[in-house]
C-alpha cells in the first residue's frame, strides 16, 4: 500500500510541474499581462490549482504580479534562464571552429565543456582523425566530475572563492586511477597551479591511458564560462609533448574563442 501511494505522490508530483510548465508557456505565448481566471479557463484547470500554481512561481521568480490590476506576467527569472541556455547554444557556435582548428593542427580529439555544481558537461566535440581512435568519456552530454578531468580542473581555478569552495565541500573525491587527486589540499594546491600557468592537465586521473590538457574560454565579463581541451591516448601524448606544446597551443586557441566571446583581456 505505502509503495502504490509513492506512486500516487509521484505522479501528482510530476503533474503538477507539468501544469506550472503550461502556464508558463502559454503566458510566453499570449505575450502579455495575463489574469488568473483566463490562464485557469485555457488550460482547463481550477482556479484555486492555478492560483497555487502562480503563488509558487511567483515566490521563485518566474512569474510577477502587476499591483494596479493582479494580471500576471513573465519574471526576470525567464529571462536569466533563457539567457544561460542561449549562452550555450552562442559558445557552441562561436567555439566549433577553433575545436576543428585544435584537431588540424595535432590531430587529436578536441573537446568543449561547461560546469555544472561538481561535474563538467562535455557540449561539443570533433573527434582526431587519427586511423586509432580512443573513445573516452570526453563525449557529448556525457559528465564527468571536476576533480580528475583537465577541463573541470582549469573551470573550477577560474570561479569565484566562495564557488570553490562550495565545490570542495560538496564533491566526492572518488578516486579512479592511482593518479586521482583525492585530498582536498591537494586539490587546492592544484587549482592554484592551473591559475598561475593558465592551463590544466590530466595525466591519467579519470582514465589511466588517456591524457587531456584544457585552457578557459571566457566571456565579455571575465568569466570562465567553459573550457577548450584536447585529449588523446598515452601513447601518442607524453609529458612533455603535454606541457611543452599542447598546452600552448590550447591556451592560444582558447584566448581567441574568449576574444571572441568579447573577452578583453591579456592573452
């Protein structure tokens, strides 16, 4: 009985978002201040439920209510959602081509990657044309977390004090390989490295023959919105052609997308 009324919850549960989506939706559709009963009526719904409804997206943001009539419209919070998804799709664009550039010039998997709380987000890749092709974890969609990756390393050294540290006491240090950072002054240490010398490295830490090095792509406010990296196997990246060539190339690369994201500073 207690298993069918977590289900019943559940699905009320679910509803209920999806109801909250449909107001949404169909004020962005009707284009201008709304009020509860017309909301109510075109999507045949209560209007005790649709006022509930609004109460609750009102108190996050995504709803206002006008003072002089209760008609109600869209809030600011749509917009800074909007904005943050739009932003994805602009880096995407503005950043495909220095992937393909990093390809053409070392012949290895090229990667772009945003932060989300303790994980990155791989959100575009070209792949090495190489005849061996390492399928890693850098794919699409994938996440991966920010401790043993290159790209998570070099984004988490360019956040805020507070956002660092809200990551360190918040992530799992799970180790993967014998080379996994899995202290958290370590961790500091390293991010400190990455600042310094505008780059990260990944030697191993998620995947033990898979190598990565990742530099910040940042925007028109100087904030490190994602990450250039270019990854490959053991065998085809040693130390020293990490340090001594691609990493310079990734950071060259990387500061150009930031220019081009309207970034203004040095290089």
């Amino acid at each position: 009985m207690k298993k069918e009324e977590a289900a019943i919850r559940q699905i009320k549960h679910v509803q209920s978002i999806e109801r909250a989506l449909n107001i949404l939706e169909l004020m962005a559709e009707i284009g201008e201040p709304v009020a509860v009963t017309d909301l109510a009526e075109k999507l045949d719904l209560k209007i005790s439920t649709t006022h509930r409804l609004l109460t609750t997206l009102m108190y996050r943001g995504y709803v206002e209510q006008e003072p002089e009539n209760s008609r109600y419209r869209l809030g600011l919070k749509v917009l800074e959602i909007a904005n943050a998804a739009l932003s994805l799709f602009d880096i995407r664009t503005v950043v495909h081509s220095f992937l393909e550039e990093l390809v053409k010039r070392c012949n290895e998997t090229a990667n772009l990657a945003v932060l989300d709380e303790t994980e990155i987000v791989y959100i575009d890749q070209v792949e090495s044309h190489n005849y061996i092709i390492v399928k890693m974890f850098a794919q699409v969609g994938n996440r991966n977390p920010v401790h043993c990756t290159a790209s998570g390393k070099t984004l988490l050294a360019y956040q805020s004090e507070k956002k660092i540290k809200n990551v360190l006491s918040n992530i799992q240090l799970t180790r993967h390989t014998d080379k996994t950072i899995v202290d958290r002054e370590i961790l500091r240490e390293e991010l400190a490295r990455i600042k310094k010398t505008g780059y990260a490295i990944d030697f191993g830490e998620l995947e033990e023959h898979v190598r990565c090095v990742a530099a910040p792509i940042f925007n028109y406010e100087g904030k490190a919105v994602a990450s250039l990296s270019v990854s490959g196997p053991s065998n085809r990246i040693n130390a020293d052609f990490m340090n001594n060539e691609l990493a310079s190339l990734v950071m060259t690369l990387a500061a150009k997308a930031s220019r081009r994201m309207g970034w203004k500073g040095k290089n």
